[in-house]
C-alpha cells in the first residue's frame, strides 16, 4: 500500500473539505438572514405531547398544522448546521496548517545533515510502500545470485522459478503489485527475504507469499520451517499475512489450486 499516495490525498481531501464547509457556511448565513428567531418546545400533558412557540408572553401551544413549525424548524435546523460547520472548519484549518507527513523523505529532510539515512530502508524496515520508489526500482530483487534470475514475468521482473513466473502472474491478473525477495526486517538486526511481498489496497500492513516447491526435501523443511518461525516471531501470522502454498507429493503443480488461494487470501485480507 502506498502510505505516500494516502497522505498526499488526504491532504488533498481536507483541502478540498476546507473549501466545501466555508462556501456552505456562506450559503447558510445568506439563508438565516432574516428568518424569525421564535423557539419551539414539546410540553407533555395528561399524557399528550403538545408542540408550543416561545412568545414574547411566553409559550403558547401551537396546532401541529401551524405553516410557522417548517420554518421555524427549517431555521434552527441551518442553526446547528452552522455550528457544526464553524467547528469543523477550525479543525480542518489547524490539520493543514500543523499536520506534519511521517514520509521517511519528510523526515530525512528535517534532520540534520550529520545523520545518513537511506529512505528505501525506512520504507522496508517500518513497512510501507512507496509507488515513486517502487516505479524507480520496478521491483525488489535478490540480487545475491544474479545469475538465477532467468525468467522474465508479466510485472517486468525476473524470477528463479517456472512457478515463481506463473504466481507472479496471476497476481499480475489480479492487479496486485507484489515485490519479488524483497528484504523484509524482522527484528534483532535480522532480514528474511518472502518469496513475494503484497501490497493491497484495502489493507495497512503488508501481505507475503511463500511457495514450497521443495517440500519433500528435509533441508528444505528445515529452511523453510526457520523462515516461517521468523515470521511469527515478527507478528506476521502464517494463513493470515502468510499464504503458503505447496507442490503435491509428487513434485508436480497445480496450478488452478494455487490460483484459487490467491483469490481466496487477496479477498479475506
């Protein structure tokens, strides 16, 4: 998810609100010029609610027909409206003016030049998504076995795998922005890199994607069992921020099952 895009169009948005409520508190104050300033009240009697007008003598009780209830009505209801308006546009004033974005370039830039931070490691270790940084590196590779990386995919980023190529693009049919290996901090000094990094919309963390390919291989296991420990041991709960899918007992691919958890996963987070 790009928390960069969702600041910048909140801002945006409460701009544009900003500007909204002050033309709409200039319409209600046209509309309650010289409307009557007379008050309305219920009065209960011998078990009957009766509807009375404040008076210069008092209240008196008025007919439920009476033309002056809408518009008296109609007056006070602008009334509470403007107040409501009048308080909003002093929230929303203060919320641009002091709002401060916690983007790590934001940051970088308010701190002194004496310190050295890299904002593409702020947006991988606090785990936020950057659409600018992500269309400057297309995509995360591991690149500590270049040579592995053979096989191109539909999102514009080379893989190891056959199966790696063929997951990568049922996200891509899906609309899903996925990173491949990506680093991903998970405490203590530590960096595991998930065979795929999600960003959904509709969701504010981050979602991963681990394929056992080799599931049948002991050394395997164990790889895997270690890196899955990992993860939980960061916060990330394995089914529901981790899909993990299998080839079957026989090394072979099912693909349309595969797909099927995709869809299932990217709708349930």
């Amino acid at each position: 998810m790009d928390r960069v895009l969702i600041y910048n169009r909140m801002l945006k948005a409460v701009s544009d609100e900003l500007i909204f409520e002050k033309t709409l508190q200039k319409d209600l104050r046209f509309k309650l010029s010289g409307t009557s300033e007379e008050r309305l009240n219920i009065n209960k009697k011998n078990d009957h609610l009766y509807r009375r007008i404040k008076t210069a003598d008092g209240y008196k009780h008025i007919s439920n027909n009476d033309p002056r209830i809408k518009k008296i009505s109609k007056r006070h209801f602008f009334v509470e409206m403007r107040s409501r308006l009048k308080n909003n546009i002093e929230l929303l004033g203060k919320v641009s003016s002091v709002f401060k974005s916690y983007s790590p370039e934001a940051v970088i830039s308010d701190l002194s030049p004496a310190y050295v931070v890299s904002a593409h490691e702020m947006y991988r270790e606090l785990g936020l998504f950057s659409t600018e940084i992500q269309s400057e590196r297309v995509v995360a590779t591991d690149e500590t076995h270049p040579e592995n990386l053979l096989i191109m995919t539909r999102q514009g980023f080379l893989v190891r795998s056959r199966v790696e190529a063929l997951i990568a693009d049922v996200y891509f049919d899906k609309g899903v922005i996925v990173e491949y290996e990506a680093p991903l901090y998970v405490g203590n000094g530590m960096f595991i890199k998930p065979d795929f990094t999600l960003h959904l919309d509709a969701v504010r963390s981050l979602r991963f994607h681990e394929h056992a390919g080799m599931f049948n291989d002991p050394d395997y296991r164990s790889q895997l069992k270690w890196k899955l420990t990992k993860y939980m041991e960061a916060g990330f709960r394995i089914g529901k921020d981790v899909l993990l899918t299998y080839d079957d007992d026989y090394g072979k691919l099912d693909m349309d099952g595969i797909a099927r958890a995709i869809d299932l996963f990217v709708s349930m987070s």
